[in-house]
C-alpha cells in the first residue's frame, strides 16, 4: 500500500529517486530544490525502508540460525526500534560532527543522499523479503545472499558519493578519514562484534 500510494502520486520522485543513486547530478538538483510536494512520498518510503529492511534482518537471524532471546513478533518489532534508533543516532552523529567541524551544508547534503539510499535499498530488497516470505523452495540461500548483495551495493553507492560530495568541497583528508571511519567503519564492527559475542 506505501508504495502503490508513492507509485501513484509521485512517479515523477520515484524516477528521480533512483537516478540519483547513480547520477550525482541529479542527486545535487533534488538536493537543491527540496521539492515540497515530494516530501509526503519521501515519508512514505521511509517507513517503507524500516519496514521493509527490518524484516529482511529478521529473516537473516532466522535463516543463519542467530541465536537470539526474543522471538517472533517480539523479535521483529526490537528490530524495527533498533533500526529506527540507528539511524536516528547515525544522523544526530552526523549533524554533530558537521557542526563542530563547521561542516553543516556538506553534512545535510550527504544525509540528503543517505535518505535516497536508503529509500532505494527497501524498494529493492522487497522482492528478496517476498520469496524469502512465501517460497516453498528449501533452499533460500539465493535470495538472501542477493538481498545482502543488493544492500551491500546501495551501501559502497552511497560510501562512494560521499568521498564525492566532500572532495568536491575541497573537504580535509584527515576530516573525510574521520568522518567514515567513526561513523560508518566503526558501527558496523560493532554491530558485528555485538551478534558474535
């Protein structure tokens, strides 16, 4: 239903969506525009992304045999406010950090951009999550490992328009070093580090 109701409403937004994944171009103008009418498309496909990416993370502790104390409902809905949480921490992060290295303008630009990204990462995984769902194959290893694929991609496609945002702002090396390393290198070590142990 979210995303009939974008589909209907906002084509337009839709196709510029999934150009400015890979045209930077395009990314720049929307980012410029901040079309008012699009915005309500936008906050669909947001809880569209968290809806979506939150159940693919269930099926992932499902299907790796993860073992985790909550289960079922329970467990979907920890992953929905975990995910919800690290998003909104990596953005607070982000802000703080542009602000105190003075940095303000790239920062939402790039946060611009991590929106889009994201958006794109739960309008293609969908299908992944529906064959996942409702399959009656036994081996599901294909569509998960190209759901991880597709996210993996859409996450080194944003990594990779960020270094492009800061160069072209004649932005520090040692800043642009920091700025990853510290909020995107490292959360995923921990994140990591926090499902092994």
């Amino acid at each position: 239903v979210l995303f009939a109701t974008v589909r209907r409403g906002w084509s337009k937004y839709l196709e510029n969506l999934f150009h400015s994944v890979v045209n930077y171009s395009t990314a720049n103008r929307m980012f410029r525009e901040q079309n008012y009418s699009f915005q309500h498309g936008a906050f669909r496909l947001d809880i569209y992304f968290y809806l979506v990416f939150s159940v693919f993370l269930f099926q992932l502790i499902r299907f790796f045999r993860i073992d985790v104390s909550f289960q079922n409902y329970q467990l979907y809905f920890l992953i929905l406010a975990g995910v919800w949480f690290f998003f909104m921490l990596k953005k607070f992060l982000y802000k703080t950090t542009g602000f105190i290295f003075e940095n303000s303008g790239e920062t939402s630009e790039f946060l611009f951009n991590l929106d889009n990204h994201v958006r794109v990462a739960g309008l293609l995984i969908f299908p992944m999550v529906a064959v996942i769902s409702f399959s009656s194959f036994n081996s599901l290893g294909i569509p998960v490992y190209f759901g991880i694929l597709l996210v993996s991609a859409v996450y080194f496609l944003l990594l990779f328009r960020g270094f492009m945002i800061l160069l072209k702002k004649q932005f520090s090396i040692l800043y642009l070093f920091l700025y990853f390393c510290t909020l995107e290198i490292l959360p995923l070590v921990l994140v990591y580090k926090f499902l092994v142990t």
